[in-house]
C-alpha cells in the first residue's frame, strides 16, 4: 500500500489548504476504489481529485501539482499529468480566443509540444526564442497528440541557457491495411479546455453534454514487416478522403448513422500505399505531412494484410 500513501500524501497536500481532510481520509478512498472496485491507480487518483475539486468548489488550474516530476516534452504520454519543464520558446502563434493569452511550441532536446497560458492565469508572457524552466504545468491530449497548459500554479524562470530543439518527427510508409474504431465523424466534449472524444454522448469528465463534430481517421499502416498507427487530424482526413466535415455532417444526416462516413473513407483509401511524416506521440504518429506512393494505383489484399498485421 505504500504506493497508495505516497499518492494520498500528494493529493492531500494539494487540497489540505482547501478541505479538511487527512491523509488517511485520502488513502481509504483510493483503496476503494482500486481493492474493492478494481479501478487502476492512476484512474482513481483522478476521480479522487476530481471528487475534492466538486467539494471544495476549485477548478484544476487552482491547485498545486502535488509531486511533479521533471520530464522532457518528448516523453509526455500521459493526460493532466503534473510536470515541470526546462524548454526554450520555438514559436508563438496569435491567440484565437479572448481567454487565451499565448499559444505556441515549446521545445527541448526530445522535440517540441504545443503549450497555451490562459489569460485568467495572469502570468508574464514568454518571449520567442528565450528558454525557461517552467514547474508545475498540466499535460492535456487532443487526437493523440499531447499539449502542455500553463496555469495559475506554474512558476516561470527565464535561464541563462540556451535550450537545443530537437526534431521529433518520424516517417513511416506501407500500406494501409485498417481504419481503426472512433474514425470518421466523431462528437468531441464542448467544455472549455477539454477535447474528448464521447462515448454515446458522454464525456469521461464532464458527463452528458452536446458535442461537437470533428473528423479523424486512426488509421494502420503495414510495411510488410511491422505495423504503424497514424492519426490524420480532420484536415489530414479531408485531403486525403476529399470528404470535409460539412459533407460528412450531411452523409450522416442523410443516412442517420454516423458510422456511413468511416465506410466511405475506408472504401476510398484502404488497401493502398502511403508515407506519413508527424511525431510520433504513444503508439501514434500524427499525420503532419503524407503522400500516396507513386505505382501503387492497384490496391494490396487489406484483409490478408490486416489478419497478419494483428498477428504482430
């Protein structure tokens, strides 16, 4: 149970300044859920803070990380993960909304990551092309791909080094033998900050809600020797469909079924060769760049392809 302590410790000491709790309130809780119910840890530290935030009335962003670690941006796996940061300002983007007040790629050796600082946070801006060491930062996931967000908690110190960017991007080609489950027209959560995907109308986090409609296709490459998944976010879906999301709206509408326009992209692109550039975020490589092969017009077996690929 040692492992339960230290994260009932961690926990506690970011709500003992808000809720008069113990740790050994903290750790029975966790022990409920993972002994009697099965939950992982990592799941039920999350229900656990979430259930703290609803009582003592706080949003995520009003709390401390309570034990980060120091991580590089490119071993970042792992959603609302608290770490801290030694990175060097790549780019700044202009904001889209009032309430974000930068946006941009940090990046360190490993590579870069989007990052956003809230305008709420009301922290001091960070300068293209300065390296900072940042603590106490949240990791959030959108398609696969990991985002850091800088929030009320975060400390910023502008360092006297110079941090080296690295290149994370791979490139990866065969042929694409499978669109995987959660392709095509797919509802994400509304709420502010979050993007994920809804499982018959409910969000992990936020519950029922109204969702947005968004394009993805997950997607299985075969080289002939191993397998590769790939994420094409929704303008990588359109390009390489030619189905952009008014129209996959209205296929759907059309049919009442959502599910028409994951079998419409597959019958156009399955089977056939592509190479794919993007990081690669988890088992993912996220579709930055791609390109149909040149002399691969007559589409391969998929299904044979398929069966092997899942015997790997």
């Amino acid at each position: 149970m040692a492992d339960l302590q230290t994260h009932a410790e961690e926990i506690h000491e970011q709500f003992s300044d808000h809720l008069d709790i113990t740790v050994e309130d903290v750790e029975e809780r966790l022990a409920s859920l993972v002994n009697e119910y099965r939950v992982p840890v990592d799941e039920a530290r999350r229900s656990v803070v979430n259930a703290y935030l609803d009582e003592a009335g706080l949003e995520r962003d009003e709390i401390g990380s309570g034990g980060a670690q120091e991580l590089l941006v490119g071993d970042i796996d792992e959603d609302e993960q608290w770490v801290d940061l030694r990175v060097k300002v790549a780019d700044l983007w202009d904001p889209n909304h009032d309430s974000i007040a930068q946006v941009g790629l940090l990046g360190d050796e490993s590579g870069t990551i989007k990052f956003v600082s809230f305008s709420t946070s009301e922290l001091e801006a960070l300068e293209e092309g300065t390296s900072y060491a940042l603590s106490n930062v949240v990791t959030d996931e959108y398609q696969g791909n990991y985002s850091v967000k800088l929030n009320r908690t975060t400390t910023i110190t502008e360092l006297d080094e110079d941090i080296e960017v690295g290149d994370d991007s791979d490139e990866v080609e065969g042929a694409l033998v499978d669109i995987q489950s959660g392709s095509g027209l797919i509802k994400r959560c509304p709420e502010d900050d979050c993007t994920r995907v809804l499982q018959n109308g409910r969000c992990s986090e936020h519950g029922q809600v109204d969702g947005e409609f968004d394009l993805r296709i997950k997607a299985v490459l075969d080289d002939g020797d191993a397998v590769q998944e790939v994420i094409f976010n929704e303008e990588a879906t359109a390009e390489l469909t030619g189905i952009g999301l008014d129209e996959a709206k209205q296929m759907a509408q059309d049919a009442l079924d959502t599910t028409v326009v994951a079998e419409e992209m597959a019958d156009d692109i399955v089977g056939r060769y592509y190479r794919v550039r993007g990081p690669t975020f988890g088992r993912y490589v996220l579709a930055d760049e791609f390109e149909e092969l040149s002399g691969t017009d007559d589409t391969v077996d998929a299904e044979s392809l398929l069966i092997r690929a899942r015997s790997l």
